[in-house]
C-alpha cells in the first residue's frame, strides 16, 4: 500500500543522557507494509530509538508521528495499544509461567479489554493462541515453562507475543542475537511472513550484519546517534564511510 | 496426569477434612476454630496479592482492623443514623476496608508508581500510623479498644457453637472459590506476569498499576469482612488489629503455608496460630524460636511453603493442550 503519508515518521529525534549524546538528530520515514533494518555497532543508539519511539524514554528534542500522529511524549501502553509492537534485545518474555500463559497475557487484552473486569471475564480464544503458537514453532511445548526454553525459541515466542489483532507495526530490537547460523535465517524468514501474509511493516535494529544482508531489505546505518547512509546491502557495503565507521569495526570483532 | 491431579484431591480432601473437624470439637475449642477462619480469609488476600502478583504488603492489617472497626461501630451504634443493624456492620466493614486499600492503592502504585521494597515499606509505615492513630482517638475506644459487641445471632437467638463454626466454613470456602475463581482467569494470569516482568506487561498495552491495584483492593475487601467476622465472634476490637504486628504475622503464616496456593495459605493461617495457641503455653518463649525457624527455613529451603505443593491446583484447562 503506497499512502502519501509513512506509517511512521522520526524528525530530528535527539537523546541526550546527561553528557552522553545517544541520539543525535536522527530522521527517517517508514512506509507501511514495508521492511527496514537499522545497521550499527553496539553503542550507536539503537536500542535508545526504540526507547523513544514506544514511550519508554522522553525525548531531548525532535518528534516521533505514527499515522500522522505525533506519539511521542505518550505512555508506553498507549502506543501499544495504537499498533506498535516492540520485541526487547533481552528476550522479554515471562520466564516463571508457560508457553500458553504467555500467549495468553500477550492476546487477553485483544479487543480492547485491558482492564480488570475485562480480563477477569475474557474467554481467549484457543485458535489464536494455537496460531501463535505455530508462529513461535512451540505447538509441541505449550505446557513447558519458559525458563526450559531454548534461547532462540525464546526470541520466537516473543515475537509471537507481537502478533495481536492490533498490531500493525513490529519494532524488532536485535531479533538474533545469539542465535545460530541456521536460526538467523529462519528469523529472517519470519519477518518476511510477517510482511507478506501478517500485512506487518517492521523496522529492525541489528548490529549483525549477517543477519541483515539475509534479510534483504533496505538498511539504515546509524554511528554514533545518526544515520550515515542508507540503501540496500551492496550500495551500503560499498560506501566508504560505513566500511570505515562499521564494517572495519565489526572486521575485528 | 495423575500428579496434577493430585493437588485437586488434595484440596477437596482438605476440605472434606475441615468439615470433618466440626463434628469432632464442641465448645471453646470449635469456637476458637471458627475465628481462625478469618485468619483464612486474611491470609488468602494476601496470598492473591503476595503469592499471585508479587506485592509483598507489610500492612494488610490495616483492612482486617479497619473492618472490625467498622463492624463494632455500626453494631456498637456508633454511628448515628446507621442504627444497629449486623447486615449494615458488615456493608460499613467491606466498604471502609475497600476505601482504604483504594486509597494506599493509588498513593502508591497510581501516583508514585511504587513497587518492591519501597511499596512494603509504605505499607509497613501505613500499618504503623494508623495503629497509633487509633490509640489516640477516644471515639474508636483508645488503647483499649471497643467492647460488647453483640454475637451473632439469628431471630434473636444466638448462634451455636457448631452452626457458627460450618457458617465460618462455608464463608471461607466462598471467598476461596472467588479466589480461586480470579486467579484462574485471564486476569489471574495478568497478575502473575506482573509478578515476573512488570516492564513487558506494560509494553503490551497493559497498565500495571491499574491491574495492581484492583488485587490490593480486592485482597482489602476480603480482609475487612474477615475483620469483621473476626469482631462479631471475638466481641472486642483493639488497635493491635490494625497495626504491624499483625500484619507481619500474617505474612508468616502465609508463608509458612504457601503464598502461591490460596489454600496452603488459609491452612497455614489455621496451622499457625493453631499450634502457637496450643505449643505457646507448654514451649513458652521456645514457641518464638520455633516459628523463627520455621519461617527460615521456608523463605530459605521450601519456597513453596510447607502445604504449597501438596495443594496446588493444576492450571486450567484452558492452558494445557
Ligand atoms: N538509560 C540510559 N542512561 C544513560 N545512558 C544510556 C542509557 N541508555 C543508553 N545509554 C547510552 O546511550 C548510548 C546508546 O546506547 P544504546 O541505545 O543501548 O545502543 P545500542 O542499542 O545501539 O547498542 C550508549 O552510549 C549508552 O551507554
Ligand atoms: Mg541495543
């Protein structure tokens, strides 16, 4: 869907902690139904974004619009309940309950009912959660606790946990760390069912740039809070400054 | 399948064996049963708010007090215009109790997002206030608390010893099926993400403190009409059953029986102070010892508590495949 305006739009977005400047004027728009990665080293801002545009952080200066709506300075739970769904670096999942109840905390408030007497009187539906389940790849393990689960099965189970029937953009923060070769692949597989038949845009943040030459879409590469270049892996990989400020760094990692 | 069964055998057989137990005492000692079950109740609001969603409140005696407070008043006619109505004492125990819990609810979780260490402290200085703050008031009887309160009674006779005792039972069990009721409900499970991961709960759309908040208020209401049972069987109120102490105790003995799992938290409130009762007076101070050590090695070995395991329910139907 080609729509004049981008489904989100970050202006001039600026982060200061104290001296630390973690943000410095960061702009870019995302078209909805589309794919993008943010390519960077560890420190660059990348999970700062995130912080800003889910309401996390406040910003230091610019703006954050979702739909032509400017967002930020709202609660987090307000932009989640406008659509955007954010998946943490550390896998933010409910470790002490099971798969199932995870799945049920993430679909319960579907619809609207995320106050108590909603809840309390909530019948979830269980071919949703089997969906999800079958997304996350834990049809076989609804009843295991996710403290037992597998690093990388739990980075699949909360991006499940996205997929409610309201959520229309997926801010995936460093979706493979310490994943495997062949899991890697199967997540970039993933975020393009995601776009294909979910009808999601996603935006990810990654510093592996395996990961984001198998995505394929096109990328953003941020250094110290801004955006030094962007297009897709080969025009990126050729420009100097990105092999110099990134490509060199990750070379001897 | 068997194991998880088990803890739904066990509980039915608890049960089974409560009602038993009123058909073996009589007297002072079945009457002294029939208050513990308040402690029951009291100690399940804890555990809905302790065990399920993490709060750990240092001041639940609060709404126990405030409900038999609010029971002696009305039954005391103390309150002019209210008359003396025992159905009205229990209507003024629940709402001043629900008031209150709503009131510590949003100065703390709403309006200073508080939680953890800073949340039990505000409590434990609530519990302490308001304890001194009723040895203070002449209207609410002082250090010594208000007397006479009426029995409870029925066409003006009172009511007997074994019929107080199944009438505690079967409130109890009530207040345990609604317990069990929210806790098993997707709310339930609401309450224990907010035990594990506050943070993801509310960047899934949720807000926390509201969720929070609605288990504090839940657990006072429970309380109060725990306290004012309490107060219709006991006869006397007195400030010690607002304050610190008694809500630490409660603390212990629902850990001591299984905060998680309402009922070992109910036995572990008839248990206890059961036992206190009867060991206190042969053991002397040694009771103090043994209940230390006891508690000990529960927050240290069995986290479950000593019934938890044994009583806990297998998760709904829903959740398993
Ligand atoms: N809450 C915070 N307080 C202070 N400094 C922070 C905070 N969050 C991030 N930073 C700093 O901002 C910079 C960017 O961090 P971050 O966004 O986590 O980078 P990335 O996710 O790209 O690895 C780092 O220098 C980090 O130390
Ligand atoms: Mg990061």
């Amino acid at each position: 869907m080609s729509t004049s305006a981008p489904m989100l739009k970050v202006d001039g977005l600026v982060k200061r902690f104290g001296g630390v400047v973690a943000l410095d004027g960061i702009s870019f728009e995302i078209e909805e139904g589309s794919v993008h990665a943010i390519l960077g080293p560890n420190g660059c801002g990348k999970t700062t974004l995130f912080n800003l545009i889910d309401g996390s952080l406040k910003t230091t200066a610019g703006r954050v619009e979702f739909d032509g709506h400017r967002i930020d300075g709202l609660s987090s739970s307000k932009i989640v309940r406008m659509g955007i769904a954010r998946k943490f670096q550390v896998p933010g999942v409910f470790n002490d309950l099971t798969v199932a109840q995870n799945l049920e905390v993430a679909l319960a408030g579907e619809d609207g009912r995320f106050g108590f007497l909603g809840l309390l009187l909530a019948r979830p539906e269980r071919v949703r959660r089997d969906r999800l389940a079958e997304v996350a790849g834990l049809t076989e393990k609804l009843e295991y606790a996710v403290a037992e689960l597998s690093h990388g099965e739990k980075q699949r189970l909360e991006i499940a946990m996205l997929l409610t029937r309201n959520v229309r953009l997926l801010l995936l923060d460093e979706p493979t760390a310490g994943m495997s070769v062949t899991e890697t692949e199967a997540i970039a597989e993933l975020v393009c069912v995601l776009r294909d038949e979910h009808g999601l845009t996603v935006l990810v943040v990654e510093h592996d740039l395996l990961f984001v030459k198998t995505l394929g879409a096109p990328i953003l590469v941020a250094n110290d809070g801004k955006i030094i270049a962007s297009g897709d892996y080969d025009a990126i990989s050729q420009d100097p400054r990105v092999v110099q400020s990134y490509l060199g760094a990750a070379a001897n990692a | 399948m068997k194991s998880k069964r088990r803890g739904l055998y066990a509980t039915v057989a608890a049960w089974v064996a409560l009602g038993i137990l009123g058909l073996l005492f009589d007297g002072w000692l079945l009457s002294q049963m029939a208050i513990y079950f308040c402690y029951g109740m009291f100690a399940m609001g804890l555990s809905l708010i302790w065990g399920q969603a993490g709060i750990l409140s240092f001041g639940q005696a609060i709404f126990f007090g405030a409900g038999a407070y609010g029971f002696a008043l009305v039954t005391l006619n103390k309150i002019p215009g209210l008359g003396v109505s025992v159905a009205m004492g229990f209507v003024v125990a629940i709402v001043l109790a629900t008031a209150l819990a709503a009131v510590i609810a949003s100065l703390t979780f709403a309006a200073r997002g508080l939680s953890g260490a800073h949340f039990a402290i505000v409590t434990l200085c609530a519990a302490v206030v308001v304890e001194t703050a009723t040895t203070r008031s002449d209207y609410l009887g002082g250090y010594n608390g208000l007397f006479g309160i009426p029995p409870l009674s029925w066409n003006g006779t009172m009511i007997g010893d074994h019929a107080l005792y199944y009438l505690m039972l079967s409130i109890t069990l009530l207040a345990f099926l609604s317990v069990v009721a929210i806790i098993r409900s997707p709310y339930g499970t609401l309450l224990e993400a907010i035990r594990d991961n506050e943070h993801r709960v509310r960047h899934l759309g949720y807000v926390p403190h509201h969720l929070k908040s609605a288990a504090f208020i839940l657990a006072g209401a429970l309380s109060g009409l725990a306290g004012a049972l309490f107060a219709a069987q006991f006869g006397f109120v007195s400030p010690s059953l607002l304050g610190f102490a008694l809500s630490t105790q409660v603390l212990v003995w629902v850990a001591v029986g299984g905060r998680a799992v309402p009922m070992a938290a109910m036995l572990g409130a008839l248990v206890v102070p059961g036992a206190e009762n009867m060991l206190s007076n042969v053991l002397g101070d040694v009771w103090l010892l043994v209940i230390g050590v006891l508690f000990v090695a529960v927050v240290v070995a069995a986290r479950g508590g000593v019934f938890g395991n044994l009583l806990r329910l297998p998760l709904p139907q829903r959740l398993r495949e």
